[in-house]
C-alpha cells in the first residue's frame, strides 16, 4: 500500500476529481484514507432512497470514506451545515469542492476494483481482482 495526498481546489468535482488522480497514478485500486474540506453543492443519497437529496450551501466535510477506481467510485461523506448540523449519505455526481478538498488516498498496487451489478442487492458492487 502507498499514500497518494491530494489536494482538490475550487470548483473540482470531488468523485471526478478522486477517479482522474488514480487514473493519472496508473493505479486501478485505493480507499479514501481521509477526507475533509469543503462542498458549495452536495449531491447525497441517503439510506433505501433512489433519489439524491441536493444541498446547494456552504458545507463542510467532516468525514470522506470509500473505494475508487479510474471509473467510478462509492464514497459516504458526512457534512455539516452553517447551523452545525449534520448529514450523510452516499456521495453523488456533482458534489462540488467549495474551497478545498484534502484527501489521502491509500494506493492497493497489484490489485483492481471494478463495480459490477449485484442482482441480489440491485446496485453496482465492488469486485476485487489481483492485477
């Protein structure tokens, strides 16, 4: 396993950003090790709900945490509110890097992710391989 640091700026899709940084790597596999800064728009999809609830606010991430490949990504986020509240949820399309964004990805050399359809869960599922 190796460390690769990142450091999104202004305006930067955060699941685009994660998915273009691995892909620039070489690498097919990592995890978000850590994750904070912050959203101006955040698209979260929370538990059983096939929609995304859109938040269009000045937001602060609190914990970043996942699995990323060079084409997709399932990350959970939690964010706090100009009120101090706080949501959470599975990252959507669209979230949007407010000021910065830090993020420790933990590189898996050797290995791939792929997503594929989990016909007993519905959804895209993470399938592991060796590479």
């Amino acid at each position: 396993m190796r460390a690769l640091p990142l450091r999104l700026t202004p305006g930067q899709d955060l699941r685009l950003a994660l998915q273009e940084a691995l892909a620039a790597d070489g690498a097919q596999a990592a995890f978000v090790v850590s994750g904070i800064g912050s959203l101006a728009l955040a698209q979260l999809r929370m538990a059983g709900a096939q929609e995304s609830l859109s938040l269009e606010e000045d937001l602060e991430i609190l914990t970043l945490s996942g699995s990323v490949t060079p084409t997709a990504t399932h990350l959970h986020i939690s964010v706090s509110r100009a009120d101090g509240s706080v949501l959470g949820g599975h990252v959507g399309p669209g979230c949007t890097v407010r000021t910065t964004a830090e993020v420790l990805l933990a590189v898996l050399p050797g290995w791939r992710f792929t997503r594929e359809r989990d016909e007993a869960t519905g959804w895209d599922e993470l399938v592991i391989s060796r590479s």
